[in-house]
C-alpha cells in the first residue's frame, strides 16, 4: 500500500487498536455487570445481529459486484472485501451465546429453549423438529461455512489477480458468484429466520429473509458511500470519485430505500388485512408505548427524507451532500434495527436500553477493528481491473 492510501488509516496505530479493543471488551462486559445475565445476551444479540448485518451487506455486495461487473462497484469493492473478511470475527461472537445451550445464552433468549413452556404449548411443540438445539446449531455453522468458504475464495482470487494480473480470475470469481447470490438469499432466509424471527416462535413472516437483505444492504451502501465521501478529496479517491459514480452510489441508496419502504409496507399491509391474533401481536409489541413514535419518525426519516433528498441530482453530485445521506441513513438504520429486534424480548418497555446501545458500542469496536485492520493489508483500490480508470474515468 503506497503512502497516499495509508494516510487515510494512518491515524489506526496499533496503541489505537488495542485501545479500540479493550474498550470493546469492556462496554460488552458492562451490560453483564451491572444489568445481569439475562439482559446482557438480549443486549448482546441486538449488537451482534447488527454489525453481522454489515458484513453481510458487504458479502452480498461483492457477489452482486463480480456478478454484474459494473464500474460503480470498483472504487468499493476492497471495502466490502474487509467488510465480508470480518466474518470469521462474527462467527466466533456468537460463541459465547451458542455454546451456552440449556443453561445460559440461548436459554436466557429463546422460549422454545425452554422444555417446560414447549411442553404447555401446542405451537412451540409442532415445531420441535426445526426449533431445538443441535438442529440450531448445525444450521449456524453450516451458514458460516458456506459464507465463509465462498468469501475466503472470492477474496483469494481478487488478491491474485493483482499480484499476477491473470484477468481469468475474473471469470472465475463471476462463475461462483452467480450461485453463491442464490445461496446467499437463501442462508439469510433462514439464518435470520432462526435467529431473529424465533425470537417470538408464535409469530411468521414470509417476507422475512428479504426484508433483513434489503436492510442489510441499505447499511452497508450508506456506509461504504459515507468512508468514500469524506475520503473523495485524499488519494488514491481524490480524482476517481467522480459526479457520474456519485449518482451511481446514490441511485443504489435510493433504490434500496424504496425496496425497504416496499417490504416494510407490504409486510405491515398483509398483516394488517389478515387480521390474525398470532400475526398482529408484532405490530402490537412495537406501537406500544414509545414504539409508535420510533415507528413513525423511522417513517418519515428513513424513506421520506433520504427518499426526497436522493431524488435530487445535486445531492448524489455532490461529495458532501452524498456523505450527509449516508450518515443519516446509517444511524437511522440503528434506531429501526432496535425497534426490530428489542420489542422481541420479554421485558418492559424501555427497561435499560442504556445497556442495548453500551452492547452495541462494544462489539462494533471489535467489528470496526478488525475491518480497518483488514483493509489496511491490502491497496485501497483493485489494481489488477482496467476499467478503474477507462470507465470511471473517462466517462464521467
């Protein structure tokens, strides 16, 4: 990596690192201390499941990438290489909750972990046969293997391709990453199925798995875009982030925004018109209380305004303007993802979220550390792909 590329991570030295992680270990470990055993996993989870999410928007956006090959994705595609790389890190988080099994972890998230409720309860016994430990976490690893093998070997052959500049490579990465799309929907189906969905095991949703991809991809573009922008002026991006790949990232944000407004409303729109005591109870959950509130500013500001503001072609232009989105998107993403996922546990409304946010902070220090630590082993940008500069370039 030259000297240019470098001073944008310059400032991450290895005392900031270490910083960065005891931090992490120490703001996971907070919520356990002061809250207790059963708030520190549901905590725990709500963090894990969300910087999860962002690696896997950057999984999927590097299969979407080397299966559509399009110029927009070349300044991005180290990014979410780093970001898909963090896997193994969020395999080994989930540990601590899966290999609890019936004593803590998963018995302290998960009613159908619980022998005597399943026994009362002619819902949750039809549904053994899916819903029970060792079936649960075979399914857990065997998403990881498949998500991890395919990135280990499309980052493999990327990091070839530069070094040698075999352009088959290429080929090779488009030719695993048609199917590895179609089992990329598929896992997170029921990757989220079992882990976020059987939170509340008498509720279902058909819509579910596409609901969390879309999201999931809304943050990861809002994020990426965001580190480009407030970068587009330092090399190696002063010069290449050009007007014509603004409007390129800032479509994909507005196209993602409308699909969650799409699958959020359709989702809503279905049960709604159902009308069916063990689907409304979702609804009911989040527009108690405060949670109406949340919903509506989630509303109005996670698809109205970035939906009003990406419309402009001044705005997806514009660096600043496009980082100002982003930013907004992102930390809109946050507040849904909790209006999602903290309603699904058994406690009262609001009873120390303090905790939540505190979890959150700490695994997404591990997460961001292990993300600038991977993107800094390798150039900024892909070498080895010609259409870096004929396309982005030339064309803008």
């Amino acid at each position: 990596m030259n000297r240019d590329e470098t001073a944008i991570l310059g400032g991450w030295s290895r005392t900031y690192f270490g910083a960065l992680i005891v931090a992490g270990v120490v703001a996971v470990l907070v919520p356990y201390l002061l809250a207790g055993q059963k708030q520190f996993f549901q905590s725990y989870l709500f963090g894990w499941l969300f910087w999860l999410c962002v690696s896997l928007g950057c999984f999927g956006f590097t299969l979407l990438h080397h299966v559509l090959r399009g110029s927009w994705g070349l300044p991005l595609l180290r990014l979410f290489e780093a970001g898909n790389r963090t896997l193994p890190l969020m395999f080994l988080l989930f540990l601590p909750i899966l290999l609890g099994g019936h004593h803590f972890g998963m018995h302290d998230l998960y009613e159908w972990m619980h022998a005597d409720v399943v026994r009362g309860d002619a819902i949750l016994r039809q549904k053994v046969p899916y819903l029970n430990y060792p079936f649960f976490a075979v399914r857990f690893v065997l998403y990881f293997a498949i998500w991890i093998g395919i990135s280990m070997a499309l980052n493999r052959w990327s990091l070839e391709q530069d070094r040698t500049g075999d352009r088959t490579l290429a080929d090779k990465r488009t030719n695993l990453s048609a199917p590895g799309l179609v089992l990329f929907f598929i896992t997170c189906t029921f990757a989220f199925t079992d882990w976020v969905m059987s939170l509340e095991p008498h509720w279902f949703s058909t819509i579910y798995g596409i609901w969390f991809v879309v999201g999931q991809g809304l943050t990861t573009m809002a994020m990426v875009t965001a580190f480009v922008t407030h970068f587009a002026d330092r090399r190696p991006y002063a010069g290449l982030v050009t007007p014509r790949l603004l409007r390129d990232w800032g479509n994909l944000m507005l196209t993602l925004t409308m699909l969650w407004a799409y699958t959020s409303l359709s989702q809503f729109l279905i049960i709604w018109a159902a009308n069916l005591p063990e689907e409304v109870t979702y609804y009911i959950r989040r527009f108690e209380g405060s949670g109406k509130y949340v919903g509506a500013f989630t509303i109005l500001c996670q698809f109205f305004l970035p939906f009003l503001l990406l419309l402009s072609g001044r705005t997806k232009r514009t660096p600043s303007y496009l980082l100002f989105v982003a930013v907004w998107i992102l930390f809109l993403r946050i507040v849904d993802f909790g209006w999602i996922i903290i309603p699904a546990f058994d406690r009262p409304e609001g009873a120390r979220l303090w905790a939540d946010l505190i979890a959150f902070v700490g695994i997404g220090a591990f997460w961001i550390s292990a993300f600038v630590y991977l993107l800094g082993k390798q150039t900024l940008l892909p070498t080895h792909d010609p259409r870096l500069h004929q396309e982005t370039l030339e064309h803008a």
